[in-house]
C-alpha cells in the first residue's frame, strides 16, 4: 500500500511516522515533506504542490489514499478536486472547511446550531469595531476572518490593544484578505484544550485528548505563537466532560454540517475553553489535526493508522476501537531565532540523537541542504518522550532536547505545568 500525505510540517511528519508503521504500507510520499521526512528510508518527498499536480501523481504513482495535513489546501478545494477524479481522499471539503478558513461562518454556524461558544459581532467597517471595542471593554479578543497562518488571533488585555489589531486588519491591511473582516469576541476565562476527532460524514471517532502552549515563553508569557509544545492526554478533560463536549459541541456540530447540506468528513478539530466550573466553550474549529498536538497523539497511538483511514473512506468509523498508549506522550517545540515574528532560515542543525522506544524527534521548519540539516521555517523541531507522568515524560524531552543544537534556538522548559496541577496527571 502507497499513501500520500499533503504538507511539510510536523504534523505531516508525525502522521507519515505512524503511516510508515503498518505492515501493509510499503511507502509514504510526503508533499513537500521536509528534512525529517527526506532522511527516512520509508518516506519519499515530493516537489509539488498544485492539487492538480497531485492528483496526477496519486494517479501515476497508483496512491492508495491521500491525508490533508495543513488548512490551506483544503480551502483551497483539493477534496473536492481529487473526488470528482474519483481519488481517495481523507479530509473535508471546500465548503465544510469553512468551519476554520471562515471565523464569521463558524460563529454563525454555531449560534444557529446552539453550540456553546463565546458572543460575538463581525465587522468590515474599521469605525463601527472601534465603537463596539468602546462599548463592550477589555479583554476582548479580535479574530481576522481568514486563514492568516497563526496571526488572525488578537487577546487584547486593554482596549488600546484591541484598537490597534482592528486599525492593523481593518485599516492597515497587514493581513491581506484574511483580515478585510474581523470577529471581535468575549473574552472567555479558564483553561483550554484540544479535542480532535476524525469523521466519516456520519460517525466520529474521538482521538486522545490534549492541551498546547500557545504563549513564546515559559508560563505562558510572551507573543502567542503557532504552538510551543503540547501534551495528551489532557488531564482536565475528565471522562465526564469528555461525553460532555461530544454531546454539546462534537456531535451538535456534524449532525449540524449535514443538515446544512455540508456533510463533513477529515478531522475535526475544537479548540475548548474549560471555565473554573467545567464548563466547556467552543473557542475555534480546525479542520485538520493540531500542530503540535500531533506529534504526542500519534506517538501514544498503538492502532495501525492506515487501517483506521481506510475505515473512514468506507464510512466505517463505528468499527474502529483506538488502542492507547497509557503513558503521557509530552512534545517540545524547539524555534528559530526570531520565531514568531521574523524567523530566521539557514542555522544548521547538530545533536539530534537516534531515535528511542521513549523520545522520537518530529521535524517541521528543516531542510537537507547538500547533506546538512538546516533551519527552513520558524517551528524547527518537536522532540516528544513519552512517560508513566507528566513529569517523567519531560525528563526524556528535556534530556534529549539539551543534545540539540542550532543557533538562536528558543524552546520553553515548562511544557506540561498546568497537566502537572491535576491529580490524574
């Protein structure tokens, strides 16, 4: 069996890396892939990026079934492409993707369907979202409509802040189209977590839970980023909070999908803010797997993955149990010098050790530049150990993560403190 995994992220590497296990898989084609991905001998990296360009490949090739990792191409309709090829594909398409790749029509989805999430207002006329920041306060959160690859999120604590990220999406256009429209939301309190799912158009199958660290620095201090690490399972997600969020927000949203016409299929992906009660609020939806929530997901995964996809094509879900690893898988993203404003390319890389049956190395921003291992994008590596605890699982992050070196690499040493807070951590 050949499969091809679209992006060159970590995540993409994460999913080819459980891919590559099954016995059947002969091999993973990986489009673009990265350097991680290009130094594996069950992997192949493909130059191209055009849907069509993949749908011919997949053809020519005789590809079994493709995996969407990033946003961008399934916005773009690549599902929607490769089916009307009759090409077997695992993602949402166009149209169902607007859950992520449109705020306003995410908001709007779930007020119609009465999904819990925060209140809110859009705006394209810069003057009326500074009257309506005025009125409603600080914290208040500012969203650009689009994709705008980790930047559309404003958490103003004061007004002044939140008047700056409008006047920079609205008036000053810093984010291109993404942000000609913006979402100003009600700040929500309390602690979040990932709940990703994969459906099939009509079941779900929950995958592990697990929380990131958006914040740069330790403490969840500094710039928001793409993520800075992550770890599953969630301890505050309890078992009745998990039938919970399926019952509230995960099924509401696919029965929801298909009733407006917009049967959904992929990953799923709600990004939850839990309050001091326990009270689950809708913050987002993704349309794809969490970057870099991945890395530990797939990492505790015992189930052969490429089974579980094949069920999902035949719309058999409701078949598949997941086997877990009962450890806590931990991931640490080590950054460029830069990261997240302006990440600096071309730092080689030295130490990454071999591989173990505890820490495993996922790379994202990295090339194989005439045989060395080189910087390419702002989130460089995630090392992910796996542990009987939290806290064990860090020692093997962090040991590994001492042996690695690139200049200017930036990495929190906290990943994993507010799991650490729970007795069931």
């Amino acid at each position: 069996m050949k499969i091809l995994v679209v992006g060159g992220g970590g995540r993409e590497h994460a999913l080819a890396w459980k891919l590559a296990q099954s016995e059947r898989v002969t091999m993973v084609y990986v489009a673009p892939g990265n350097g991680g991905t290009a130094r594996d001998a069950r992997m192949c990296n493909v130059a191209l990026s055009a849907p069509q360009e993949l749908a011919d490949f997949v053809r020519s090739e005789h590809i079994d079934f493709t995996v969407v990792g990033p946003e961008a191409p399934l916005a773009a309709g690549i599902v929607n492409l490769f089916r009307a090829q009759d090409l077997k594909i695992f993602g949402p398409t166009k149209e169902a993707a607007q859950l992520e790749s449109s705020k306003d029509f995410a908001k709007a989805f779930m007020v119609r369907h009465n999904i819990p999430t925060a209140e809110y207002q859009t705006f394209t006329d810069a003057a009326a979202a500074h009257a309506y920041l005025n009125e409603k306060g600080a914290p208040i959160v500012i969203k650009a409509d689009g994709l705008a690859a980790g930047k559309g999120v404003v958490v103003a604590q004061t007004l002044d802040e939140a008047h700056q990220a409008v006047d920079m999406m609205l008036s000053d256009n810093k984010l291109g189209s993404a942000g000609c429209r913006v979402v100003i939301e009600e700040f929500l309190a309390g602690e979040e977590a990932s709940f990703i799912v994969m459906v099939d158009g009509k079941h779900v199958l929950a995958l592990a839970t697990s929380q990131d660290h958006k914040r740069l620095r330790d403490q969840d201090e500094g710039p928001n980023t793409g993520g800075m690490g992550a770890y599953s399972p969630a301890p505050i997600i309890t078992p009745s909070l998990h039938a919970r969020v399926m019952r509230e927000i995960i099924n509401p949203t696919v029965q929801g999908m298909a009733r407006d016409g917009i049967p959904y299929s992929g990953f799923l992906y709600a990004g939850l803010m839990i309050d001091d009660k326990g009270n689950p609020k809708t913050l987002e939806f993704n349309c794809r797997m969490g970057d870099p929530e991945t890395q530990p997901i797939m990492a505790r995964l015992k189930t052969d993955l490429a089974h579980v996809f094949e069920q999902a094509l035949h719309g058999a879900l409701d078949a598949v149990e997941l086997e877990w690893d009962r450890r806590t898988a931990l991931g640490v993203v080590l950054a460029a010098a830069g990261y997240p404003e302006d990440p600096r390319k071309g730092d080689v890389i030295r130490g990454i050790p071999a591989d173990t049956a505890e820490c495993t190395t996922f790379h994202a921003g990295t090339v194989l530049q005439d045989g060395q291992l080189q910087t390419s994008g702002g989130r460089v590596l995630c090392v992910v150990g796996l542990g009987d605890s939290v806290k064990m699982a860090q020692k093997h992050v962090y040991d590994t993560v001492e042996k690695i070196h690139f200049d200017g690499m930036q990495y929190r040493r906290d990943i994993g403190w507010r799991g650490m807070k729970h007795p069931a951590a």
